[in-house]
C-alpha cells in the first residue's frame, strides 16, 4: 500500500452516519458545531526551523537554503512573520552549466544573479481551517497565505568549477526581495507544528556592480592586471579591490576580472523567483 | 550471561509453577475457623497468599465477634475492601456492627466512609451526614465523603429539609481536590454534575448550564451531563442550544450510553417551536427503541430471576447486549454493580487457586459462602437498577404519549384557524446559525461524528407556532 493510501485509510473521516436519525433532512432546522480551537494561536509566538529548503523550477541557478521563520500570532487568523534565511548552496544551474560548456552560451548576466542571505518581513492570513483523524487522534491544519518585503544579498557565479579552480563569486550588492506563498500548517498538540509551504523569494535588477565596482572600476583594474599587477589605484571607493587579489584555490581572482567587466557591460534587467518548498518544524510559545 | 538471565528467570517461575501451589496457599486452605482467633488468622494468612476476596468471610467472622481478635480483623477486612475496592460486603458488615473498629487512623475514617455510604444508601441521612462530617478536610478519604455529604444535603429527603448552599459548598470544595489519579477525578466529575444539577434546581439556568459545560469530556457521566444541559438550556428559552446538546446524544461514539429521556428532551424542544412533523419522528423513533425494551424490563423485573440469572444477564456479554440500548452497558458501569461483578470474578480465580491448593477445607467453605452473598447482593443492585430503568421508561413512554396528544392538539388549532402549517414554516426563514467568538471553529454537521465535536452542536430551528417567539441565548 502507498504512503497515500495509509494516509487515506487512517484518515477515515468521524464515526459513521446516524442512519436512524429522524432529523437528518428537515428544511425547519439545521445544526453546526462552535467548538472552541484547542490550542489557541492568539498572541502566541512560533517559531519554524526549514532546515532543507530546495529551489523548484529555476532555469539558470540553484538554491539550496535553511530558513528560520518567526510568526507572532496577532489574533487566530492573522500574524506578522519575520523570515531570515541563508542560502548554503548557490551556483548556477546543470541546465546553464551544459549551456556554457557545450555551446559556449553563458546565461545573461541578470539572470543569473544569486541570493546568498536575507530577510523578509510579511503579514500572514490563515483563511480556512480543517482537520482531519489520524492514528486515534485528531489532527488540526490550517492554509496559511502571506506575501511581504525585505532585502537580500546577492552574488553571481564568475568563474565555474574545473580543473583550473573553485568555482568563484562576485557580490552583486544588497537588493529588495519581495516574497509571498502559501501552505499548510499543522499543529500536532498545544506546542508543536508542522509547516509545508511554497514560498518565492523574488528580486530583480541588472548587474551595475561586482564587488562593488562598476564598469569603469573594473576596466581600470582589468588594465592594471594586464599590465602585471592589480594595485587598486584610481578606482571608487566602494570598489573591494582585495575580492580580485590573491587566489582560491590556487586560482588567480585577478582572471576574474576579465569576465566581472563583460558582466557588468552586460545590460539588461530581469526578474529571478527562488521558489522553494519549505518543509519547517515548529514550535509555538 | 546477560542475555541468558531472562530465559534462567522464565524457567524459574515455570519449573516453581509446575510444582504447584505454594506452602502458604496450602497452609491456609486447610486452616480452621472455630474460633475468632482462628478466623482472624485464617484471613490474614489467605491475604498473605494475595487471596483478599477469599480473606472477607473468615475476616467477618473474627470481625463481628467482640474480643481481641475483632479490631485486628476488622483493619485487616478494610485493607481487603481497599484492594478490591468493594462496595457491597464490607460497607453492609460495617452498618451491621457499629461497635466494630479498625485499629489505624486512617482505616477508621474509611469506616467512616463505608459506614456513611452505606447509610446514605439505606436513606438514613442523619446517620450518613454524621459520618461523613466526621472525616477530616484533610484526610485522602475527604473528597469522597464530601461529595457524598453535598449529595445528601441535597437530598429532598433530609430531616429538616436539603441545605441546597452548603450542598453546592461541599461539592465546590471536592473541586479543590487535586490529583489523586482516576478515582478521584471520577469523584471531581461527579461533584461537577451535582453542582450543575443543584444550580438547575435552584434555578440559576446559566450557570447550571455553564458547570455542565465543565464536565470533563473522558468522566463515566460525561453523556448524562450532555443530554442533561439541554434542561437549562431550554428553559432560559435556548431552543437551539437544547437541541443541538441533546441531538449530540446521537453520535454512534455515545451508543454506550442509556439516554432515552434526551429523546424526550429533544422531542419537547421541537414541539416548543411547534415542529409537529419532526416531533412525531423522534417520538415514532423512541417508542419503537423504547417501548419493546420497557415490556421485557417489565416482564424481567415482575418474574424475579434467581441471584444467578440475574448476574450473568450483565456478566455474560451476549446477554447484556441483548438488553440493547445501551442499557447493559450503562448497567455495568454503575459503581456497585460494576464493584459485585468484579468481586464474583475475583472469588471465581481465588476459589480455583484454593482448589488446587487442596480441595475443602474452612477457607474454601467461607469463599463459597463469601461468593453466595456476593451474588445476592450484586443481583439485588442489578435488580434495584432494573426496576428503577423500568419505571422509568414507562414514565417517559407516558410523557410521549401527552406529548402526542399535545401535538394532536396543536395541529387542531391550527387547522380551526385555517393556517397551513407548510406555508407557514416555507415562509419563515431558519434564523443564521450561531458563528461563535474568533477562537471558535465552526464545523458543517453533515452527518459525520466526530468525537471532539460531540457537545459543541447548535441548532437554529424554525418556529412553527402561528405567532413567533424568540430564542435568546444562553451563551
């Protein structure tokens, strides 16, 4: 039997229909049940550790990331949810590393720009209530909307893991993220739950800078590397000359330079959806 | 050497098994009984070899004999009573012989419990109040003997007349009582269904109805309390919560339950609101559960069965679900029933322990006499409790039969002023169902039973009647 049949068949609704009862039918009256929550979520606190967060459906990059969610119920329905998450594992996509290795196709700068940190804040409303019997129990779920703001870290892949060296990044600066889901909450006692969501974590742009630094930055240093030695002078403040000095991995980040520059030239602005599925254990306090 | 140990310990007990009853066991069933001294050695030496049930005859006849022997024997039968829990026996000995004490402080006040119990049963209330007062607020004894104290200073039957504040006093005091593990939250549930029915005698609806909802939901008398919160429910004018508390009683999870006044109860609701139609269909479905089930309580409570029969109606459990209804099962329950049923059983094992240890003998002699009044008193609860359902049902098979007449009536009326019933109610629209606070679920009631919805139903009815009344709310 499939996981899905045991559910189903644990799940056999409530005891059997009355047959015999005589107002089953009547158009004269009709009943409901108000029956209190048993574990109220009124001005409680809960917090959701999603320890394995997968990005689902993404054409250019992959996201592998752990996000700790805080919600403060307000009343039943709504709460205000605080979402720092961090993503462990980012790079580009098999599908864009085929691209670039087969036929020398590197996906577009901006869509390829990667989050790497952040937070979101959002309200969240939870609409509709159900329940259902499992394993002599029962056991309450709720379908939880939300949608909010808040920033994030950027990064773009430089240089792809080979045989020369790691796989490189350039910090493409902190950017909104806008962010908005739904899913199911489960609530397994007065203190426990279990949260199953689709959330996308949305962030937009184009590439104006790496590391800090922009067009001009980067042909100055580019320049001076060609010339034998990145010093850092002439270019802006802001530029992290130091991102392009030095090596990993016994790479040189100077060669990074070449590509962050075409990069930046690039253009363009494009819309990026880390959609992910959530899967958070909970606890309410 | 560590894994061996189970198996070593295992055939241990076998080969020890194999070589059968134990020296004491042997001892004892051979013992003699003719004097107290005897006797009183006889039980303690039967307790000793974990036979308590069997320990009870010699323990009363050393017990009820004046002389050294009797204060010894006496603590030795309540520390019988209280591993057995036994309802039957050692309480009616107790009210027998007054004089008769155990040694212990805390077995006296046990003897003050048994003794009070006993004589609350026996209606002399005076007696069971003096008793029962006796035993201190701090004793582990108290909460039982309080609630017992609230009962009977309810009773309408008290000399002087009930004491309804310090019954209520007593019974919100038993409240206070934490712990204890099951028996003392059956008492606390008890103690809360007095409270709420002292409140619907003193007519204080809301509240009665509100210590009704504060019967916990795994208590023995959790299904009466739900049925019965449908009184104050109805009389503050609540028509839909009546109904919806008392259509609950329905749930197949209830079918344990022996319930026939809620059927009443709902079918007076629908009458109130002058739903004749629905009226006659739960009174149609009422005597057809109940009127056959009234006729063979009659006919078994006029015949009088024999102790045995009676017995093994409720021991037997194809018997007892023939009573149907959930009548057998209701029957079982009931504390002293439930306690001579399980004292028969314990007799029964002990009797074959003794026979094994040797055949005849005094102490097999006291168990089977122990084991005769055993039965006739759990046949004489079983009957009591027969006679009282049966009495009962006849009652409530008369109020339906008023109630159809009432009904015949109203339909009368209404043809004498020309008014269609069906029109009528067509006309009316249901009034909007109660939506409860922001920590409320609401749930459709679509004909699944779900057991943590079971006295959380509401209803909204229509009425019928030619001019409307209104249904405030309780809650």
């Amino acid at each position: 039997m499939s996981v899905l049949g045991a559910l189903v068949l644990l799940t056999a609704l409530g005891a059997a229909p009355d047959a015999a009862d005589p107002l089953a039918g009547s158009p004269n009256l009709q009943f409901r049940v108000v029956e209190p929550k048993p574990f109220a979520d009124a001005l409680r606190h809960e917090l959701v550790l999603s320890p394995f967060v997968p990005q689902v459906g993404s054409t250019f990059t992959t996201h592998w990331l752990t996000s700790l969610t805080y919600t403060f119920h307000a009343t039943e329905w709504l709460g205000l949810r605080i979402q720092p998450f961090w993503v462990w594992h980012a790079q580009r996509s098999r599908f864009s590393s085929e691209l670039l290795s087969r036929v020398r196709q590197d996906a577009a700068a901006a869509s390829s720009v990667m989050l790497h940190w952040g937070a979101v804040a959002a309200p969240e409303w939870a609409p509709l209530r159900g329940k259902f019997a499992a394993f002599g129990g029962t056991v309450r779920y709720g379908l939880v909307l939300f949608a909010g703001a808040g920033v994030g870290q950027t990064e773009i892949e430089l240089k792809t893991a080979d045989a020369v060296g790691p796989a490189t990044y350039g910090s493409t600066g902190l950017r909104m993220v806008a962010t908005g889901g739904a899913g199911f909450r489960v609530q397994l006692g007065d203190r426990f739950t279990v949260r199953l969501e689709v959330q996308d974590l949305i962030h937009w742009g184009s590439v104006s800078h790496i590391n800090g630094c922009d067009a001009t930055d980067l042909r100055v240093l580019n320049d001076q590397h060609t010339a034998g030695t990145v010093t850092g002078a002439g270019v802006s403040a802001q530029c992290t000359v130091g991102a392009f000095q030095g090596t990993a991995g016994g790479y040189d980040r100077a060669n990074d330079l070449g590509i962050a520059q075409a990069k930046v030239s690039e253009g363009g602005t494009d819309t990026l959806h880390v959609v992910g599925i959530y899967l958070g254990f909970g606890v309410e306090l | 050497m560590r894994r061996l140990f189970p198996l070593l310990a295992v055939l241990g007990a076998l080969g020890c098994a194999k070589k059968g009853p134990s020296p004491e066991l042997l001892a004892v069933a051979r013992a003699a009984d003719t004097t107290p001294a005897d006797a009183l050695a006889l039980g303690q030496a039967l307790q000793a070899a974990h036979l308590d049930a069997a320990s009870l005859g010699p323990l009363r006849s050393a017990g009820g004999a004046p002389g050294p022997a009797q204060a010894a024997a006496v603590e030795a039968l309540l520390a019988a009573q209280e591993g057995l829990d036994e309802q039957l026996l050692v309480p009616a000995f107790l009210a027998g012989h007054p004089d008769a004490q155990p040694t212990s402080p805390g077995r006296q006040e046990r003897a003050l419990l048994l003794r009070g119990l006993e004589a609350q049963r026996q209606g002399a209330l005076e007696q069971a109040e003096s008793n029962l007062r006796r035993i201190p607020a701090t004793s582990p004894l108290a909460p039982r003997a309080r609630y017992a104290l609230g009962i009977v200073l309810s009773d309408p039957r008290r000399p002087g007349g009930p004491r309804m504040r310090a019954a209520l006093d007593e019974l919100q005091a038993v409240l206070g009582y934490g712990g204890g593990g099951r028996e003392r939250a059956e008492t606390r549930a008890l103690a809360q269904l007095g409270i709420a029915r002292l409140l619907y005698g003193l007519g204080q609806d809301a509240a009665s109805a509100a210590a009704y909802d504060r019967v916990p939901r795994d208590a023995r008398v959790w299904p009466e309390s739900l049925f019965e919160r449908g009184y104050p429910r109805f009389r503050a004018g609540d028509d839909g919560g009546a109904l919806g508390t008392v259509h609950a009683t329905r749930a197949p999870q209830l079918r344990n339950a022996f319930l026939p006044e809620a059927r009443i109860l709902e079918a007076t609701v629908l009458f109130h609101a002058c739903l004749y139609p629905e009226t006659r269909n739960v009174l149609d479905g009422f005597s057809a559960s109940y009127r056959p089930l009234s006729e063979r309580l009659q006919g078994l409570v006029d015949r009088r069965p024999s102790a045995a029969e009676e017995v093994a109606l409720l021991a037997d459990p194809a018997q007892r679900a023939s009573l149907g209804e959930g009548l057998g099962g209701s029957l079982v329950a009931e504390s002293r029933i439930d306690a001579g049923l399980r004292l028969l059983r314990a007799l029964e094992e002990e009797r074959a322990q003794l026979a094994v240890a040797g055949g005849g003998g005094p102490a097999l002699e006291q168990l089977e006499r122990v084991r005769a009044e055993a039965e006739q008193a759990t046949a004489q609860a079983i009957h009591a409790r027969l006679a009282d359902v049966s009495a009962s049902l006849r009652d409530l098979l008369e109020q339906a039969d008023v109630l159809r007449f009432e009904m015949t009536k109203g339909e009368k009326e209404l043809l004498d002023a020309d008014l269609d019933q069906r029109k009528l109610l067509a006309a009316r629209p249901l009034p909007p169902l109660p939506t409860g606070g922001p920590a409320d679920e609401r749930w459709r009631v679509d004909g699944e039973w779900w057991s943590d919805e079971i006295g959380h139903e509401r209803a909204t009815l229509k009425d019928g009647c030619p001019a409307q009344k209104s249904t405030p709310s309780v809650r």
